[in-house]
C-alpha cells in the first residue's frame, strides 16, 4: 500500500496537483513509520522514499524549509540502511536522497547548492531512468545561472543515457525552448539536441 501510495504521489505531482500529493504521501508516510522505526528495510526504503517526494513537493509550493527538513528525515533513513537499495522500486538508499537534494534545489532556485551537491554524487548505480531525470536537474541548475554549454552538456548526456524520457520530458523540452531564445550565436551542439528531441 505505502508503494502504490508512492506511485500515486508521482502521479499527483505530475497533474501539478500538490495538494493531493502531499496528502497521498504524508498519510502514507504515518502508516509506515511503526515499521520504519523497528528497522525494517522495505519499510525504511518506502517510508523514505516518501519523504523524498514530500521534499518535492515542498518545494514546489516554495516551501524551503519543509524541503530540507523532509529532505534530512529521508537521510537519516538511508543512513539507517547503510545502502542504496530498490525495495518496491523506490531506488531508496544514501544516493537517490543526495539526487533529490539537486533535485529540490534546483525547485527553489538555488542553482549553486544544485551543481555543488551533484559534484558529489556518483548516480551509476541507479536505474537509466533516475539517471536521466538527475540529468536534466542539472541541466535545469545550469539553465539558471545561464550557462548554456553545461545546461546542453547535461542535456545531451541524459538523451544518451534515456533518450525517449529526455524527449517527452516537459522539463528538458521547455528548458531546451529557453536556451534556444537565449542562443544568439547558433550553438551547433544546442541546435543539434534541439533536432534529436524533434524541436527543429
């Protein structure tokens, strides 16, 4: 229940229904915790990874201290587990938390707290998927602080890494959209990238 309240969650943020994410999360979240304190590791795994997307969803609605606050119980969880681990899918572990650190960052604008804690994070071992997605916040990191050759750079990597992700990605797309207006010398790399996800 607590990983199809996972899903759901995801679900919600992608309708940009917030609220609704939230409260799908936080209530599964509660049920959990019994579990999660007695050091269950799938419990520990779902539980965090909860705590994870409520960090999202904070920082959506530009709540940075509820992001951080979610963001370190989700730490604590996976320094609990001592290990990356992918109980129900979740990609839980001490990585993912670092990837949604970027990933929150880069929600509340904070370009150089995103690109200073990616240089710390290895993401090889994570599904192509969540590789792709720490890609694109990073792209987004460098988009902020107008940086075009790290923001296609980061780009181009994720469309090798999931190239149909990249390409339907309203994130990546719209970002792409933006440093097109921005480009007043032709990038070639960017207008390369531009043709690959079907932009030009």
């Amino acid at each position: 229940m607590g990983e199809g309240a996972f899903r759901l969650t995801l679900v919600f943020q992608a309708a940009r229904r917030l609220d609704r994410a939230h409260q799908t999360a936080s209530t599964a979240a509660a049920a959990l915790k019994d579990r999660a304190d007695a050091g269950e590791p799938a419990a520990l795994s779902v539980w965090g990874a909860l705590h994870l997307q409520l960090a999202i969803v904070a920082a959506r609605q530009n709540d940075a201290e509820r992001a951080y606050r979610e963001i370190e119980v989700a730490r604590r969880a996976a320094e609990r587990l001592g290990e990356d681990r992918n109980d129900y899918n979740t990609e839980f572990g001490p990585t993912n938390v670092a990837l949604h650190e970027v990933a929150v960052a880069v929600e509340l604008g904070d370009a150089g707290l995103a690109l200073r804690t990616a240089a710390t994070v290895d993401p090889s071992a994570l599904s192509p998927e969540r590789r792709g997605r720490y890609l694109i916040d990073i792209a987004r990191a460098h988009g902020q602080r107008r940086n075009l050759a790290g923001a296609v750079e980061a780009l181009t990597q994720a469309a090798d890494v999931t190239p149909e992700q990249v390409a339907g990605h309203p994130l990546a797309r719209g970002l792409v959209a933006d440093l097109l207006r921005m480009d007043q010398s032709e990038d070639p790399d960017l207008r390369r990238l531009a043709e690959r996800l079907g932009m030009r």
